[in-house]
C-alpha cells in the first residue's frame, strides 16, 4: 500500500524547523527512493537527534571496553546488567535531563528519575536505587538558588511519591553552569536472572500494546528541541525560552509506581516477548527500536493511542515524550491475561500495532517496515524501514581542535607557586554538607540501605521482593571532576573513574562495572569534539587497566549559553559488589586513642608530588590552570585491591582493627580529615605536612584509616605492597594538622553543616 499524501517539504524549509540538516534530508530521500511527508520528516528528525542517535559520538563511544564474562547485558538496552551472584542481576542506567531542568527544574528534574527507572525495569529489575549528580552556577545568583531548589524538589517529590530511595549523588557549584545546569540521574535494580527481559519484537502477528498513562502535548519534540540546541540567552534569565517550555513532560510518580508493578508482574509470568520504555522520541522510538532489533516491520496504528488532547496530529502522536509509558509485544493468547494484570494495577493497556513479515524489496531484499496507519487496515500515513530510524542515522566526525590557549593555561600552574592565604580560612570554605539536599530525600525505602547520602559511596543489602535469598550487597557511586577535565580531559576522565573505584573500596566493594554520563558543549566547535574525544580515550584507558566493563551510558551536547560551553563534564557511575553483608563497614567512625594512617602513596605520580592544578583550593582562589597527577594504574590498583580487602573483611564480621576509612579527593587530605573529625566531633593531631600542597593537593589512590591497632594494620599494608604512613592520633576537640591549622571541632562541623543552608537562604 502506498503512502498517503507524501508530499515535500514546504519552501519553509520544514526539515530546517525539525531540526534536520539539507544533507540529511538528501540521506532520507534515498533511504525511501522519494520525499518524504511531514509525518515522515518528523520521525527521521526525532530519531536522528542528536540525543537519540548519538551521531556525533557514536564513532568515539565505540572505543570503549563494554564485555566481561560477569556482564549479562552491555549498551543498547534500556539499562546494563552485570550477575552479581546467587542468581541475581543488577541493572544500572544513568541519563541527564539538563536543557528540561534549565526551564523548567522541578518537571525536568522529577521526569528524569521517572524516566530512568522505566529504563531498569524494562530489563525486569525492580528499582532499588537512585542517585543524582547535579551542576549548578554560583549560589550568589537568584536564578540558580530558584534552579537548585526546583530541581531537588522535582528529584525528592518523584522518588518519595514513587518509593524508590535516593541514596547519593554530587553537588557541584561552577560559574560554567550559570546559565546551563546539568542534571544527571542514575538509577539500580535488581532482577532474578531467569526474569531479564529485553526490547525486541518478534513473532509475526504478536500485538504491540502500549501501557500506562495517556499521550499528549507534553515532551513533544523534547530530544530534538531541547538536547539537540543550547541555549541562546547571554544570561540566566534569557535562556528561559517560553516557547520551549511545552517542551518539557509533565510526570506522575503514582501512575509510574502502578506501571512498575504491573510490568514486573506481566514479566513475572512469561506474558511479555519483548518490553522498552517510551522515552526520548516516545512511540516511535520504542516501536522502531524494538522492530529493528527482531529485524520485523511494525504496524502502528495513531487512531488507537488513548489521548489526553483533542486533535493531536499524527505526527504528535508518535513523538510526544509523555511520561509513565511502556511498549509491550505480546502474543494474541495471552491478551486477556494482560489485560487482567493491568486491571488489577489499574494501569491502562491498549493494541496500537502489530509484528508484521519484513516487506520484500525491489532488489529482493526483506527489509522490516515502520508503517504508521490511521486504523489498523487503514490509510498508510508513513512508511520508512525500522532500522533506518533506529541504526542508520548519520555518523559524523566532527573536526576536533585542542584549544589553542590550552598551553598558557596548563603553564600558570599553582603548585609552582607560593601559597598565600590563611590556611583555617581555606578549610573553612572548601567544607560543604550537602545534607540539606539528602534531608528532601527518602534514602531508607526498603530498608536496604546500610550506606546512605554523604559517604564515599552508598551501600546496600542486595534483597527485594521476587530475589533469590542472598547475603551479598552492592554499592553505587558517582564522580565527576569538571576542574581536572577542563586542564587535561584524558587524564583527568582517567583519574575520575578511578576516583569511582576508590569510593567502591571504602565500603568494601570490588568494582564490576561503570556507566557514564557524558556532558559537554556543542559538538560544532572542535574544541569540544576534542574533549569528548580524549575523554573518551581516558576512560577507556583506565577501564582496560582496572578491567571495568563500560555497560551503558548517555551523551549530552549542546551544553551552551550564548555561545559558551561549559567545562567538559563527563559522570561516572561505579557499580560494585560485597561478597558477604552482614555488618556495616567502618565508616567515618573514628575513636579517641586510634592512629590515623594515610594509606597509598602520599605523594603524586607524574613528578608532581602535590599538584594543585585544578583543585578545589586553586578554583576557589580563581586559579584554574595548572597540571594533573598522571594516572597509574599499577600502584592504583594495589592500593584499591588492599582496601577492598580491608573493608571487606568487616562487612563480612570477621575480626578487625580497623575503625574508620575515607577515600582522600576533593579538598585534598584536609577536607578527609575534617570530614571525619566533623562527622564523630572527636579531633585528632597530625604531625608532620607539608604545607599548602599537601593539605589540599587532589589525585586518587590515598585513603585515611583509623585503627586500633597500627602496627598490624601498617605490618598487613607493607606485605600487600602499599605504602602507608602513621600521620597521627585521634582525641581531643581540635583538628590540628602540623602548624597549620588549629581548629575547634564542634564549631568547625557547625559550620559545615550550616553553609548550603546558609547560601540558599540569602537574600
């Protein structure tokens, strides 16, 4: 049957509106030998956004390590999945929501977390788990205290409305988010392993019927509009654009918690062939994904998608990102059984398509068809073959450029000089609690949670309803460090994942896996092609040397105001595993009369021994240049191996002498030690430093370990091979570190606790 009115595009240059370049459109006229209709232009624009095709980095991603015999499901799903033992997966995804929660936070931000959870259980995970990196501008500007408390609000009133507990995630202040914050959320499940499920369709005949809430205006266009253009605003204010605004989906955790339950459900009971979320590009994307996938053709009928709006076009119908929504392929049999589980979840099920034969071509090739039809044996609206939405976008290598001032910037280098200041004032303003944002936050909804916000990195019992019975537990964490990545993105990725595997260490947990978030500006300019590239590189560098599986991720472009890019900011998601959970680990609980140990090697590798290049003491002193630690993974890797042992050894209750642990980064050691003396109001004295450098110096591979008993801890270390050093004892009320600061404890932790309060709270 042919195509209905396949007009070409009007001389407004329609393509050019949707977001399509003139070559494109050359690409979509051979791919259907004719023009294409405005029905058609509007698929190919969405599916070939730059958010859903990853045209721009899909050359570059396919450079990373994604295959270990322990990885169940690697990229192309809906969320990753590593066997974590004892016949249980965990499925892990993080995605941004950035250019939505610029105009609108509390909707952009609370459709973030509904949308990466839909992506964990389409595998058949519940979610057990959320964390949200977040990226704002300085606190001194009205706009982005209205932007932060929207968006934490938007993240608290989905999570606890849908109860999946937020257990962690980064807080991060930068002038280069001023005008474009940047909004990442991850997301855990887990799942029996004879429950995974994937998006396929298959089964000539089968039914493809959309679950959950109604479709509407809300989100149309929201992958093409907003995270394929940066913001053209010179400020704040002006990047609000009102037209843009309908771009953003509206959400409804409760009818997202009823979907949950409704898909585990069908899963659990083998009614589901083949399930994916309605995301970026809505129906459209989960139809022609799940076809391409089976190689099948996929008839989709518009006049059978339940509507919220009167008079939705065609083409809104198949783009429109509404939340809470799910694609299931199932087999004619078992429609009443849907049917009957979604009644009882009172969750809306209707047939909008069928699984149909590939169509044989002129060429006699079989070629699976996307066919949009107004009935299902009515008029064909559109037709354009599945795989050419789903994989065979275009694949650009864009120019890459390293910035020409770069040289300059590394050369003014802070290490170099000496540090001017008052040490006690330093400290003081690098220690933040992000407390108030974890306190909008349920962390305990399942009461899995042994580790929760404000710790290296969060710790759960791995158990849930429907999982086999298990002692084991896993642990999430996200690192990001935009100050290294705009100095030297390759080392500085490269030094961010192993940050990551740090935090896994200090509750106990060999690392099994990462995902990533990659945040950056506008791929047009080669500066920025240049940085996602050697980011890329660094990630993939570290992960062959630590055998980290990368098992999924997201790209996010087009991070501009005005012209500006923000800093390179990739996130990295670190997923690892607790052979045996049956105590808690140490934590930041130190004890009067302990000995503090540093363990790793206390000065840099790379002939730095304390780099302050890109520090948070230089940033905030306006210093943004200099030079990294070099990343080596030899003495990492011992280091990391030796704590994980350490740490592990307690979760599993077996006799130790070690109370406390914390990874060393941000801030450098003086922040570790503050941290843990706040956290206990117990001091502690160290002897020996020296000076600015190693007080605030940042590279990873170095722990604090309080214990009972330092000679064997530094007797264990030494056999392991790992440098260690005694720096001193804890007691008393006051933080001294050698003669530079001298601070009293309970004022000190006030201080901390108070200062995001206090910077939200100005006037």
């Amino acid at each position: 049957m042919g195509v209905s009115n396949p007009a070409p595009p009007s001389p407004t240059s329609l393509h050019r509106a949707l977001g399509l370049s003139d070559d494109e459109l050359d690409d979509i006229r051979k791919v259907l030998s004719r023009e294409p209709n405005h029905l058609e232009l509007a698929l190919y624009a969405v599916m070939w956004s730059e958010h859903c095709s990853y045209k721009s980095s899909r050359l570059h991603l396919r450079r990373l390590p994604s295959k270990a015999a322990h990885v169940l499901v690697g990229p192309g799903e809906g969320a990753g999945v590593i066997d974590a033992g004892d016949g249980i997966g965990v499925a892990i995804r993080i995605e941004s929501h950035n250019h939505p929660s610029a105009i609108e936070p509390y909707q952009g931000a609370a459709t973030g977390v509904g949308g990466i959870l839909r992506d964990v259980f389409s595998m058949g995970a519940r979610p057990l788990a959320v964390m949200d990196p977040l990226f704002f501008g300085e606190l001194d500007d009205a706009r982005n205290r209205w932007l932060v408390e929207g968006v934490v609000s938007g993240i608290s009133g989905y999570g606890n409305s849908v109860g999946v507990p937020t257990i962690g995630g980064e807080l991060t202040f930068d002038q280069c988010y001023g005008a474009n914050p940047l909004v990442n959320v991850l997301a855990v499940g887990a799942l029996p392993t004879s429950r995974l499920a994937l998006g396929v369709a298959s089964g000539i005949g089968n039914y493809a019927v959309l679950l959950g809430s109604l479709t509407g205006r809300d989100g149309i266009g929201g992958v093409s509009v907003l995270a394929s253009a940066g913001f053209s605003g010179e400020d704040g204010a002006a990047s609000i654009d009102e037209a843009k605004r309908p771009s953003v989906q509206v959400g409804d955790p409760y009818e997202e918690k009823r979907l949950i339950e409704a898909c585990l459900e069908l899963l659990d009971h083998g009614y589901v062939v083949g399930i994916q979320d309605l995301g970026g590009a809505g129906l459209i994307c989960a139809t022609s994904e799940t076809a391409a996938k089976g190689g099948v053709g996929m008839d989709v009928d518009v006049t059978a998608v339940p509507l919220r709006e009167l008079g939705m076009q065609p083409f809104e119908v198949m783009t429109s990102e509404s939340q809470e929504r799910m694609l299931a392929i199932i087999t004619p049999e078992n429609l009443a059984a849907v049917n009957a589980v979604c009644d009882k979840w009172e969750v809306r099920a209707t047939v909008v398509g069928h699984v149909v034969e590939p169509a044989l071509m002129p060429d006699g090739s079989r070629v699976g068809l996307l066919r949009v039809r107004e009935g299902f044996d009515g008029q064909v609206l559109g037709e354009v073959p599945a795989s050419s939405l789903a994989d065979e976008a275009p694949l650009y290598d864009r120019p890459r450029r390293r910035p020409r001032d770069l040289d300059a910037i590394l050369a003014d280098d802070p290490s170099d000089d000496e540090p001017v200041g008052d040490p006690h004032d330093d400290l003081a303003g690098l220690l933040v609690d992000t407390a108030w944002v974890s306190r909008q936050y349920d962390s305990q909804l399942f009461l899995n949670t042994v580790v929760g916000p404000g710790r290296d990195a969060a710790l759960l019992r791995l158990a849930g309803p429907g999982l086999p019975p298990s002692r084991r537990g896993f642990a999430v964490s996200t690192d990001s460090n935009p100050r290294w990545c705009a100095l030297d993105p390759r080392n500085a990725t490269a030094l961010t994942v192993a940050e990551g595997v740090a935090n896994l260490a200090c509750v106990g947990a060999s690392a099994q896996a990462i995902v990533n978030c990659l945040n950056f500006g506008n791929p047009e300019h080669p500066e920025v092609m240049w940085q996602l590239s050697e980011s890329i590189d660094g990630m993939a560098m570290a992960c062959d040397a630590l055998s980290l599986p990368v098992i999924g991720g997201n790209v996010s472009l087009y991070n501009e105001s005005g012209g500006r890019d923000i800093d390179p900011t990739p996130v990295v998601g670190s997923l690892g595993v607790v052979a045996s959970l049956v105590a808690p680990p140490p934590g930041w609980n130190w004890r009067a009369g302990d000995a503090v140990v540093l363990v790793g090697h206390r000065e840099a590798a790379g002939g730095r021994a304390f780099p302050l290049g890109g520090s948070r003491w230089a940033t905030r002193r306006g210093r943004r240049g200099g030079r990294l630690a070099e990343f080596d993974a030899s003495r990492l890797r011992a280091t990391f191996d030796f704590v994980t042992g350490e740490v592990a050894a307690v979760c599993a209750g077996e006799p130790s002498d070690l109370t406390a642990v914390h990874d060393v980064s941000g801030g450098g050691l003086a922040v570790a030690l503050a941290e843990m003396a706040a956290a206990t109001t117990l001091g502690v004295s160290v002897d020996e430093l020296e000076g600015h450098g190693e007080l605030f110096a940042e590279f990873p591979g170095r722990f604090v370990m309080a214990t009972s008993d330092a000679g064997a801890l530094v007797a264990r270390a030494q056999a392991a091979g790992v440098p260690v050093s005694v720096l001193g004892v804890v007691g008393g009320t006051r933080l001294r570190l050698g003669t530079l600061v001298d601070l009293d404890v309970r004022e000190m932790a006030d201080q901390r606790a108070s200062a995001l309060e206090r910077a939200l709270r100005r006037d």
